[in-house]
C-alpha cells in the first residue's frame, strides 16, 4: 500500500463522513422539528419509546444525534428516565441502518439492468438529482431533499474509494497479521471503543469495517468484538453532552453506556463461553459488507431484546449511581431553557412558555405572601419574599437571554409574536415581584415601630389588598392560559384601582389634617398604595400583551386609548361588576 492508497484512503474516510453529515442534516431539516416533538410527545411506554427511537435515528443516521437530543429532552424535564430508556434502545437499533445502506456500495457492474444498479451509476444518478434540486429549486423543502441525495453520493463516493484504497492490502502479510491480533476479544473490543471515540460514530466506524470487508482478511472472529467494541465507543459523544446536564441528564446520558456495555458483557461471555467448549466452526468465515451489517443489527437487536424487560432495575441503578441532590423547583425550571433545543424553536419556545408560566406564578405567590405580612408580620415570611425576589430576578435573566437567543433563529411570524410576548412580560412580573418586596419592607416597617394605622385606613388597605389579588390572579392565570377573554377583564378593574388610589389619598389627607394619623403612619400608607397602584399597572401590561398578540399587533398605548375611548359593552359591563365588590 503506496503513499497514494494512504491518500486515497484518509480523502475516502473525510468524503464518507462528510456524507453521513450531509445527508443527517438534510433529513432533519425536512423532518423539521416534528421528529422531537413525536419523539418526545409518543414514547409513553418502553416499547413505544424503542420504536420510535428506533425509526428517528433511522431516519437522522446518528444514535448519538437522538441520544443527545433525549439527553436534552430529560434534562429539561419534558421526558421521564424511564421513557428516555426505551428511545435510547431504540437509538442504538436504528444505527445500523446506515450499514444496510452501505451494502449498496458492494453492487458491481455487469451489463444490462445489473449494470444499471452498479454503485458508479447509482451514485451519479443520484448525484445529477441531488444537484438539480439543490441548485435549480426555490422550494426551501426540495432543495433540503437535494441535500439528503448530495450527502448519499458524497458517502457512496468515499465508500467506494476507501474499498479501493485497501484492496491492495489483501495481498499484505503484514496487514493480515494485525487483523489477526484483533481475533483477540479484548483488543478487538478495545480497538472498536477507541475506534468509535475517534471518529465520534458508530455508523462510520461500522463502514470503515465494511470497507476493510473487500480485502478479505476480515473473519467472523475479527469482526465480532470490533462491532462489539464499536457500541460502547459510540457512548462517547453522549456521555460528552451530559457534562452540563442536570442529574436526570446525566442519568440519561449515562443509561447509553450501560445498555452497550450490558450488552458486551452479556453476548461475550456467552458466545466465547459456548465456544469454549463446542469451538465453532464459522469462526474463520470471511465477512462481507453484508454479513457486517447483519451482525451489527443482529447484536444491536439482540442486547435491545434482552435488555428490555430489565428497564426499571437499570432505572434504579442510575438512580443509586447518580443519587438526587434535592435540586429547588427554580432549578428544574431553568433546566428547561435547553440550549440544545435553541434549533428547534418550537421547542424552545414551548420551554419559555412553561418556564415564564412558573415565574408569573411564583410573582402571583410572592405578593401574597408580602400583602399578608401587615396583618400579620414573620421574619421567616419576610425574608422568604426576598428570598424569592431574588429568585425571579435569575429567572428573567435566564429568560431574557435564552429568548434573545430565540429570536436570532429562524421563526415564523407566530413565533416570532410569542416570543415578543414572553419578553414584554418577564420584565412586568419581575417588576410585580419587586413591588412584592417593597410592600413587604413596609409591613416590616409598621411592624417594627409599631405603627397603628387607624381602623378606616385598615379598612381602605383591606379593600384595595382584595382588588389588587383579583386583578393579579386575572392577570396571570390569563397569562398561563392564553386567554385573551379573560384578560379583557383587568383593564376595567384596573381603571377601579386607580379610582380606588385617588380616594384613598384623599381620604389620608382628611385623616392629616384631622390628626387622626400621623406623618411616618402617613408616608407607610403612601408607600403601600404607591406599589399597589403600580402593580396593577403591570396587570395591565401582561393583559394587553395577550390580547394584542391575539390580534397581531403590540402598539398597547393605540389598544388602551381605543378600549378608553369606546367603552364597550364588555368594558362596562366589568367596571360595574367590580365597582360593586371594590369600594370603599
């Protein structure tokens, strides 16, 4: 083998992966994000999960790629350990499709049709398709499709050149003797690991091998533990994504190593305790491109099947290996914000959606907990409102940043308006929840001096704290619903807050004036009718991004001069509503 075939070979190794990444690409973008979204939305049971698995990774070509993307999915809490289980199976059967494909390379010219079906026409020809709807289609769908069938000729173009490449060595003795050594189950297994390690995919290792089939120094006894070997190593990629995972992640992550090693374990020892003592005679059987890829799938399936049953006990394993922490709720929220789901904004986006639900509910929480801090004052409530002031402080921050990120991807129209949503509104309930600590410092503040606010200004508190809770509890369950009829009904009854404001204020002045309160009684009283007032404000907001993103606009200054001005029937009609629960 001259410096040539070496050339040859290694341009053969770099256009056959090229290939598979080409043509993995092309198919997800096709698929678009549906793949994740049945991925993770149909594998309710282990079966189902090996199913599907099976037919994504089919589909995409890389086990690892839907691994990754189940890491992701559990790391985000949108999949159960158990669930990812059955998928991760699945992953590691539908790899082996990519050997079937190969075998297409061992088609050899003839004359007639079986010259019609040799590999150099069928690559061309798909070639010439690929190419013209690649370069000659304005149909986004059709030109993703020439891509699939460009990555195809571009990995049966390697395939054929790394053949020819080694053909040479089947006349080496020296090339002979190392495959030899690898008869040897414990190296052979070890080479398939570190193989695979290398080349971050099974599927190119497995046709590397395939490739290696046509000098016919490649037996039974050869292939077997490097196909065995070749599993575990196509662990490497997936167990490199769990680094920045949460515990469930890395769980995840964790169970593809466990499956391929089971596997090893289980399959070796039998087969080479059995050979022990029959010595069978297929051992120096020479393998084909053919004969690989059917031992590959037969051992993928075979682990797959034996293994299945076992799901819960490996699920406990992980679950004693990775033991849990007791992460807080917040961070299991933020663990949503995937980054690896940034591709796909449907997902992303459905992500913020639950991650932005859970910061307007624990606002919602936090205010409650300050409003009920001036009848009756704790420590430990109060430093919890901070506590979790600081809490929804992260939580815009990660969400602001993750939905920046968003918004520099490609998003139609009704996502783009979704997430202009979500970044019009963190900022409204992060500002409610300061209003929360302000509201609850004054508490502290009536509580620490003993102030005693007169019995007809409690009362006033007492009616404008009932408003302030109807409007917040409207505002945001219309929110976590999306409900823009709901939402019409904060408008009213803000107007009625701020009535509310007004003759409060003005009934503080009398109390002044009459000594009935004093100055520092006085300023608490502002205090609290100031961040009440304003938090209705952010009401306000959080309805008109709702009900404007139902009618695909955002100009709320145009929407609350138009509802101002009408006074629909709907408007008045709240506004009496409520001006009989909400008065003074």
């Amino acid at each position: 083998m001259g410096i040539a075939d070496v050339v040859t070979l290694l341009g053969g190794i770099a256009l056959f992966l090229f290939g598979m990444s080409l043509m993995g690409e092309g198919l997800k973008k096709v698929a678009g994000s549906r793949l994740e979204l049945v991925l993770y939305k149909l594998s309710s049971t282990p079966l189902k999960g090996v199913l599907l698995g099976t037919g994504v990774t089919a589909v995409i070509q890389s086990s690892s790629a839907t691994s990754v993307m189940v890491v992701g999915f559990v790391n985000s809490g949108m999949m159960k350990v158990r669930q990812a289980i059955g998928v991760i199976m699945g992953a590691i059967v539908g790899t082996s499709v990519t050997g079937w494909i190969l075998c297409l390379s061992s088609l050899e010219g003839g004359s007639g049709v079986v010259q019609l079906l040799s590999t150099e026409v069928l690559t061309g020809v798909v070639a010439v398709i690929g190419i013209i709807l690649r370069m000659f289609n304005s149909k986004a769908s059709n030109r993703h499709v020439g891509e699939i069938l460009l990555g195809f000729a571009v990995l049966m173009y390697g395939m054929s050149s790394m053949s020819g490449a080694v053909s040479p060595l089947r006349e080496s003795e020296a090339f002979i003797r190392i495959l030899t050594s690898f008869s040897n189950p414990i190296l052979g297994i070890l080479v398939g690991v570190v193989f695979t390690s290398i080349l971050q995919s099974a599927s190119a290792a497995v046709g590397i091998l395939q490739a290696l089939a046509v000098t016919g120094a490649i037996t039974f006894e050869i292939a077997l533990p490097i196909i065995m070997g070749i599993a575990i190593g196509a662990a490497v990629p997936v167990l490199l994504s769990a680094l920045g995972a949460n515990l469930h992640g890395k769980r995840t992550a964790f169970i593809y190593l466990l499956i391929d090693v089971l596997g090893v374990l289980i399959w070796s020892l039998l087969f080479y305790g059995v050979n022990a003592i029959v010595h069978f005679t297929f051992m120096s059987t020479v393998m084909s491109s053919v004969s690989i890829a059917l031992m590959n799938t037969l051992f993928r399936l075979a682990t797959v099947i034996v293994l299945l049953p076992c799901i819960g006990l490996m699920e406990k394993l992980m679950e004693t290996l990775f033991p849990d922490t007791g992460a807080h709720p917040e961070e299991q929220d933020m663990d949503r914000l995937e980054e690896r789901f940034l591709q796909h904004p449907a997902l992303s986006i459905e992500q913020s959606r639950l991650v932005t639900n859970a910061m307007a509910q624990r606002a919602e929480g936090n205010l409650l907990m300050a409003m009920s801090l001036r009848s009756r004052f704790s420590d430990k409530d109060f430093r919890q409102v901070a506590e979790t002031e600081s809490i929804i402080d992260r939580y815009e921050d990660k969400l602001g940043t993750y939905l920046m990120k968003i918004t520099s991807k490609s998003l139609s129209e009704t996502q783009s308006e979704e997430v202009s949503k979500f970044l019009h509104t963190i900022s409204d309930f992060e500002r409610i929840s300061d209003h929360a600590l302000n509201i609850s410092e004054a508490a502290k503040e009536i509580h620490d001096k003993n102030l005693q606010l007169s019995p007809e200004a409690c009362h006033e508190l007492d009616v404008m704290e009932s408003a302030v809770q109807e409007i917040l509890n409207i505002a945001v369950s219309a929110f976590v619903d999306n409900d823009p009829q709901r939402a019409a009904r904060v408008e009213p009854l803000e107007e009625i807050i701020d009535g509310l404001c007004d003759e409060m204020k003005s009934h503080h002045v009398d109390r002044l004036q009459s000594g009935a309160c004093t100055l520092n009684q006085g300023f608490v009283f502002n205090d609290l009718l100031t961040n009440y007032e304003r938090v209705a404000d952010h009401c306000s907001n959080v309805a008109v991004a709702i009900i404007e993103l139902e009618s695909d606009s955002f100009d709320t200054h145009e929407y609350l001069s138009s509802v101002r001005a009408m006074k629909s029937h709907s408007f008045a009609q709240y506004f009496e509503e409520y001006k009989q629960r909400f008065h003074l």
